[in-house]
C-alpha cells in the first residue's frame, strides 16, 4: 500500500479539520490512525478528522498512519517529531460540531494551506487565534430574529463594518433579510438556533447582477449570499471568507422561485410570444424566465472560501454556486431543496480545486453538478473546471452526483469516494449534449453504492449553437462499487445498472474500467459506442 502524499487541513481557534485524499491500495475497510504531538488522537475509516478541545495560537504536529484493513500494523506514518507537550483531543464527524471565533484576514490564508509531507517530515499547523466579533443584534445594528422584521439593511451595515480578519456573529434566532454582500477576510458565524432567512420577495434580490446560469452569463436576480464580480477574462476578486457555525442558511424556495419567473415572464412576455418556436424548444415554458433566479450562495471570482457544519436550504435555484473560483471547501453541511425546480446543491463551473466531504443531500434535482459553460459561450470562454474532490458524502433523496450537462469548457481530474448514494435517482451520471463541444476526462470514482452508473447523451437544455463537434468522454474509472439497479423518485423503480452509451462512431466513449464493480438488480447492462471498455475483478 502506498503513502498518503499529502494532508489538508484548515484550523479554527479551538479545532482543526484534516482530510486526505485516499491511498493507492486502500479499500473501504482501511482504518487510519491520528497522532497530535506523538500522542493517538483516534482511528477513522474515513479520510477526514476533527480535532477539537485545541489551544488558540498554538502549534501543532500532525501524523496520520495508515492501518491495514486486518488492523495488524502501523503503516506510513506521516511524521515523526513529536512536541515537548503532548496533547490529546476528541475525534468529531457529526455535522454540526463548530464554535468559536477566528482571527486576522491575513492569518485566515492558513486555514487552507495543505502540506505535502515527504518521509520524517510532519504536518504542522497554528490555531488561530478568536476573532474580533460584530454581534448583529447589538448597538448600532440592533438586528431583529424575529422572523419578521426585515433586517437587510442592518445586516448589509455589519458586513461592510466588519474589518478584515473580523466575525459577524448572528445569535439564535431567525433573521429575515433580503439579498447580502460579503467581502474578503471575513467570517459569518451562525450560532446554534440563528437562521438567515431569505424573503420570498423578488423585489428584495434586486439590483440585477452579473452571473451565469446553466452555462450562460446573464443579468440574474442576486442571491440571498453574494460574493465577488463576475469576470471570466480574470481572477479573483474576492478572497478568504469563511461561512460557518452551528444555524441554518434559508432562501425563499419554491415561492421566490415563482414569484422570480412570473415577474419574468411579464417582462418578457413580448419577446417570449415572438419568439414562440424558440420556447417550444426549451424544457418547458419556465425555462427562459427561470434562468434569472439568483442561488442560496452564489462565488463569482472567489478564492480561498470555506462553509462548514450549515444547514443550507432552499434556494430559488441552485443551493450553492461558484464559478471561476478556486479552493472552495465545503464540509459537515445539509443541504435541502426539496420542492424546488432546478434545486442542485453543490455546483462548482468553470471552477478548480473544490472539496467537498461529510455532507448530507436532500435535493429536488442534483445533488452535485460539475459544470464548465454551455455552447457556444462556453466553448468560446473555455475555463474548465478540475481538480474536484468529493468524498464521504450521502444522498437521501436527489438525483445523485453528475458532471454535466453543461461542460463545453471542459471537466478534468475528479474524484468520488467513501459516498452513499443509495438513495438517489442516478447515483453517478456523466451527461451532456451533441451539441456541446468540450470533453470529460479524468473521473475516478471508488468504494461507493450508487442505484446506477451512466454517460449518457441528454436531450435537454439544448438550444444554442453547436460547438464544431461533439464532446469527448474519457479516462473514466470506477472500483469497488456497489450497484443496486434500483432507482429512487417519487418511488423506487428498476433501472439500468450501468448505461454508457457515445455520441456517435467517429465520437465514442473511450477508455473506461470497471474493477470490482458488483451489480445487486436492476435491468442490466448497456454499452454502447464506447471503445477499450473492460471488466475486471
């Protein structure tokens, strides 16, 4: 079995987050043992650990060793300088399990530093020190959680009062409140029992802002979170932002929703009756009004943004959204959309190096959806999105983990593992349309349960104009994966357990293994147009 290569990890003043990435050889019974200073914190079988009860502004040193699955021996160990002062601490995977404060903006940079540990060489970490606290419902803000009364105004005043490296802190209770701006280096915190609560009001999500919407930029109603300026021709604008704590993050769901595309609608509704021919192409007759609906948590041009233990809930659309951003971490979140239309949870487009691990979905479509633009802009833009983890992660209803359909930019370097996607319509999908150009290559997907596994072609989201040729699919790899053939919608149906199927013969799916692929029911197996596919135990 080989090494772990590298460890990850962000601090808080009183816990740190560590998380790797599985090694070559390891299976679904592999155990990993955490040292902190020498001393055993604890075992996992997952490839995350939380170790709270730490001291702020101290240093750490950090080993992890990987057990055998018999558990008969210590294997590669990833260090071994242990400190003068030996410290024990708690192992924590229950959603939820964050406190305290952070400190500076510039200090905040190290809680996503990763350390790539070569051999004698070990991890080290500092916590950071508790954060200056703007608490919204103190003088001058004087926020209401009433669920009432309508707080944008003073929420907006504490975000753009927070000084960089400072906490707004929202106590228990339920604050309602329109559209939000966050800037660089700083947090929110929302204490056990705070609720952000969006309104149902479109009006309230209103200048328009700049943003892209199944692979198109728009002018789209601003989400009930907003960070960063939309800008495919540059980098980040908007960096170090932490959202985190114990409460819950509410948009208007099905009732903005609506409300958003009836209001669109009459705006439109010249242009939709001369152009009728057009929207009988569409999905159906929401879908051009739809696509201005703002998300829950919308990243444009974000860098370096980590969420943590939130309930993340019913956005108008898509639940959170980062496009052209990097080293976005997601983890120990709930996300529910259910009853909304377009409900994704995790959305990363045009986007790179996004982690997400330890979260629960309960989504009206899919949980996930990588995404890279769609034709012909997205072919024209030609930002990709790579190098996504996704890991110890679990569907209780939703469509499942995809890639696609909008990917003309191009989608690279993916990996599943450790996920229960048992309850979900299609478990892991790779889709797009003839018409989208780009590619998919590089998607490694292993130790999971899934109702089925598909590349497929979709028919819907399709107008634009084509790219010169259809999208290549490649390079795909799933091991030790447990297919049920069993399909959960409304209600659980029989399904295709595995569904691959090209685009035509001059544009196959190439090059995919299936090893240790264990198929439980369903209705069997279709590969179609597809080359250099094998079967291996």
């Amino acid at each position: 079995m080989e090494r772990i290569q590298k460890i990850d990890y962000y601090t808080d003043p009183d816990r740190a987050e560590l998380w790797w990435e599985k090694p070559e050889g390891a299976d679904s019974c592999t155990r990993y043992q955490v040292f902190l200073d020498g001393v055993i914190a604890g075992e996992t079988d997952r490839t995350h650990f939380t170790l709270e009860n730490l001291e702020a502004g101290r240093e750490y040193t950090v080993q992890v060793s990987v057990l055998l699955s018999d558990q008969s021996a210590a294997l590669l160990r990833l260090s071994a300088v242990p400190s003068d002062q030996p410290q024990f601490a708690a192992l924590s995977q229950v959603s939820g399990q964050l406190s305290a404060e952070l400190s500076s903006g510039e200090a905040n940079k190290a809680i996503f530093a990763g350390a790539s540990p070569q051999d004698g060489v070990s991890v080290t970490f500092q916590t950071l020190m508790p954060r200056k606290r703007i608490d919204v419902t103190a003088s001058p803000y004087f926020a209401k959680g009433d669920g009432q009364t309508m707080n944008t105004a003073v929420l907006q005043k504490a975000f753009d009062d927070c000084p960089a490296g400072g906490s707004v802190y929202l106590p228990a209770g339920t604050y309602l409140t329109g559209a939000l701006r966050l800037h660089s280096d700083m947090e929110l915190y929302l204490d056990e029992g705070a609720v952000l609560q969006g309104s149902a009001d479109p009006a309230d999500y209103l200048p328009r802002i700049r943003s892209r919407f199944e692979g198109t930029e728009m002018e789209c109603y601003q989400s009930l979170l907003n960070l960063g300026d939309l800008d495919h021709t540059s980098g980040p604008n908007c960096t170090n932002v932490i959202i985190r704590g114990k409460g819950a993050i509410k948009g208007g769901g099905f009732a903005l929703a609506w409300g958003t595309i009836q209001s669109e609608k009459e705006r439109l509704k010249d242009y939709l009756a001369a152009n009728a021919d057009y929207v009988a192409t569409c999905e159906n007759d929401n879908t051009i009004p739809g696509r201005v609906r703002g998300r829950l948590i919308n990243m444009s041009n974000c860098s370096h943004i980590r969420i943590s233990g939130l309930t993340l809930a019913d956005g108008a659309s898509w639940n959170l959204h980062m496009v052209y951003s990097d080293h976005i971490i997601t983890d120990h979140c709930l996300f529910s959309s259910k009853g909304v239309w377009n409900g994704d949870g995790w959305d990363p487009d045009s986007s790179e190096d996004c982690t997400l691990f330890a979260c629960v979905f309960h989504t009206e479509d899919d949980s996930v959806a990588i995404k890279s633009g769609k034709n012909p802009e997205g072919n024209k833009i030609n930002r990709p999105t790579r190098h996504i983890r996704i890991f110890d992660c679990r569907s209780a209803f939703g469509h499942g983990l995809c890639i696609g359909s909008e990917m003309s930019g191009g989608v690279e370097d993916v990996k599943i593992w450790d996920c229960d996607l048992e309850h979900s319509m299609v478990g892991i999908q790779v889709k797009g349309t003839p018409k989208r150009g780009g590619y998919v290559r590089g998607l490694y997907v292993q130790d999971c349960i899934v109702p089925c596994l598909q590349a497929v072609s979709v028919g819907y989201n399709d107008d634009g104009i084509p790219a010169p040729q259809p999208p290549h699919f490649e390079n795909f790899t799933y091991e030790r994966v447990t297919v049920t053939g069993r399909s959960l919608l409304e209600n659980w149906t029989d399904c295709k357990a595995i569904e691959f199927t090209g685009f035509d013969e001059t544009h196959p799916i190439r090059s995919i293994l299936f090893k240790d692929v264990k198929i439980t029911g369903g209705l069997g197996v279709t590969v179609e147009l597809c080359e250099d596919v094998r079967f291996e135990e």
